[in-house]
C-alpha cells in the first residue's frame, strides 16, 4: 500500500483519541468578581460596585458589592 492511501487512514484513527476543546477543559473553577461596573447590554441600568460569579460558561449570580461572600474554599473540595 502506498503513503498516500496510509495517510488519511492514520489521520481518522489518530484524530479519533485526540482531546477536543472542550473535553480537555473539563471542569473549570468558578471565579468570583467584584467591585467593576457591570453593563448588562439589556437597556437596564449600569450596575455599580457589582459582583458576579462565573462557573464554565455561564454566570450564576449577580449583585452588588457585599450581598455575598465569595466560596472560602474552592468547588469541590470540602
């Protein structure tokens, strides 16, 4: 069998069990913001001295400054 013809077959089976993206991140920390203004990009107010939290893709919680406290510890560690 020539090169040519080994070449695409390798790169199928080799692509099969290489990570992707989105499986090599797996699971991110949460991340804790505060003190910034915080625009929504909904036409609402500005939100001042504002703190949010973050975990993979999405924000979980947002408010101002000092309505919670931040996790002491990080996300699955007890």
């Amino acid at each position: 069998m020539s090169l040519r013809r080994l070449l695409p077959c390798f790169l199928i089976l080799t692509s099969r069990f290489c990570p992707t993206p989105a499986s090599s991140q797996g699971r991110r920390p949460a991340l804790w913001f505060e003190g910034a203004r915080l625009i929504i990009g909904d036409k609402s107010p500005t939100i001042e001295n504002s703190a949010f939290l973050v975990e993979g893709d999405s924000f979980t919680w947002i408010g101002k400054k000092r309505e919670r406290q931040p996790r002491q510890t990080p996300l699955g560690w007890t």
